[in-house]
C-alpha cells in the first residue's frame, strides 16, 4: 500500500503537488491521471525519495521507501525506461540491478523471458527501440518480485500486441494482491485496465474513485429514451424536469442527465407512456476526464473556429 499525507512540494514560488492525500490500495490498479504538468511525476517520484516533500509525507506499507533494506523486493518501479547505461548489455544491466539488492542471477533469467528479450538480451541497452527499452525498463521493475509496483506511461513505444501484454500484466499482479500504480495519458487504456483512479490537477486532488463511477458521474453519461408519441414526449420531459440534472429534447427522443434508466422507465410506465427505446449511453473515460480536468489544463491551445 501506498499512503500519501498531505503530501506537498514547491520549487521557490510554484506549487508541484499542493496537500495530496491519496491511498492506493493492493489487490487492484489504480490509475494516476493528470494533464502535463500536474505533479504526476513529481509525486512518484517522492514515494521513491527521488525528490524531498516540502511538507508531509510519502510512506510505502507505513515506512518511507528509503527505510526498506532491500527496496527493490518492496517496490519495483519504471519512471523512464532511458534510465540505463546504454552501452551495457540489458541482461548486464539487470544483473547489475539483482547483485546490489541481493537477487539471484536466476531471476534475470526469468524476468527477461517474462517481457520477451530472450532474443536480444546481449544487446546493447543504448540500440534498444522505445518499445524493447520499456520491456526492459518492466523487466527492472519486476526484478525484485515485489508487492508494489509503479509504472510511468507504461506503453509508450509499444505496438497494440505490446499494449495488450501490459495491460494484462498489470491486471494479473493486481490479481496476485499486489499494488500497481499507473500513470497514462491513453485514456481508452486506462478504461480497459483500471479499477481505481486517482485524478489530479494542478497538483490537487480531483477525483479518488472507482473508475465506473467517474465515468458514470460524467455529464457525457445520458439516458436516451424514444417517445413515439410527440405528446407523450412532452409529458415524460416536463415530469423529468423537476428531478433530472438536464433533459433535451432530439429526434422523437428525450437525453436526461442525472436520473438512472430505471427511474425514466418507471415514470414512462406511470404515466402510461409508450417507449420504443430505452438505454444508457455511457460517456467513455477520456470524455469524463476531459470534464474533470477542463480547469486544470496547463497549456491549453486554442480551437479554431
């Protein structure tokens, strides 16, 4: 488990991270989201000691991550895959990694045929492609076989076979019980992969949810229902408006906002109301974040019209 108190730091003047309080729990996959600038990175790395807090704290299972003896059997972490001497073989460079924790050569063995670099573990490090320096940068990670693990745009450089093996991998760690914490700027990734998502921006805390309930909470997410009757359209539409957030009127149909289908179907069936359709539209994960972070984007551009 990961647990963040009050967690904050400034450079002179600018806020990174301003009193973050988040836990991430084990035996689930939370995803970190934030636009470009929001303290995504900083705040990794301060759970890994890699930068100071100005204030609060940063504990690993209730220990700062300095304090454990063997980190890497604690936390296996991936923040940039470039991170390696690139004249240095990759199965060297992880062997490298296993003798100063104390792990047996035989788990670089195994942690390479894991990310697929059987073929090329001999090569140099610095010839790697983005896509074999992250399976590299995953298979450092995984060295340790450690309860919590930490993974910085985890894809990047990877083809869709790549991106599917990460996000199975991910899936199944969470599975074993494990704490795996994501940070991602693929939306539609972060949709199929994670249970839990953390929100930030601007260095604050916007969302700490289940990520089926940050899309649910999303004005994106409607009920259509289709009235044959226009009518009884606009019957069910103003018995609607006194306990919807929005109900639009389109094409023989109404879009209400802020009440379950269940709740339109039973209303509908009251008043007598024939339906032809009745279902939700589900906004996706990357049309709820856009809502939520809308305020937050740092370098926002404008749209021409």
């Amino acid at each position: 488990m990961i647990s963040l108190e009050g967690l904050t730091k400034t450079y002179g003047e600018t806020t990174a991270v301003d009193a973050l309080d988040l836990t991430v729990a084990a035996g689930r996959v939370t995803g970190f989201l934030g636009p470009n600038g929001a303290g995504k990175s900083t705040t990794m790395r301060m759970i890994l000691g890699l930068d100071a807090p100005t204030s609060g704290s940063a504990l690993v299972d209730g220990r700062p991550y300095a304090d454990w003896p063997v980190p890497l059997r604690k936390v296996g972490a991936l923040l940039d895959a470039k991170a390696l001497h690139p004249r240095r073989s990759a199965r060297n460079h992880l062997i490298a990694m296993a003798r100063s924790n104390g792990i047996p050569v035989s788990r670089v063995d195994e942690v390479i045929s894991i990310v697929g670099l059987t073929t090329v573990e001999r090569k140099r490090a610095g010839q790697y492609s983005l896509g074999m320096g992250q399976r590299l940068g995953i298979a450092g990670a995984l060295l340790g076989d450690p309860e919590i693990l930490m993974f910085d745009e985890p894809v990047n450089g990877l083809d869709p076979d790549g991106v599917r093996w990460v996000r199975d991998l991910m899936r199944s760690l969470a599975a074993e019980g494990r704490t795996v914490f994501v940070s991602s700027h693929l939306m539609s990734e972060m949709q199929l992969t994670a249970d839990q998502l953390a929100v930030i921006g601007r260095g604050r805390l916007i969302a700490d949810s289940p990520i089926s309930t940050v899309i649910a909470g999303s004005s994106r997410s409607a009920v259509h229902a289709r009235v044959p009757v226009p009518a009884d359209l606009a019957v069910l539409r103003d018995r609607l408006a006194g306990e919807a957030e929005q109900v639009e009127t389109g094409a023989g149909e109404l879009i209400v906002t802020g009440v379950p289908a269940e709740r339109v179907g039973d209303l509908a069936h009251e008043l007598g109301i024939r339906l032809h359709e009745l279902r939700t539209k589900q906004a996706s994960l990357e049309e709820a974040y856009m809502e939520l972070t809308a305020d937050s984007v740092e370098y926002g551009v404008a749209v021409a019209s």
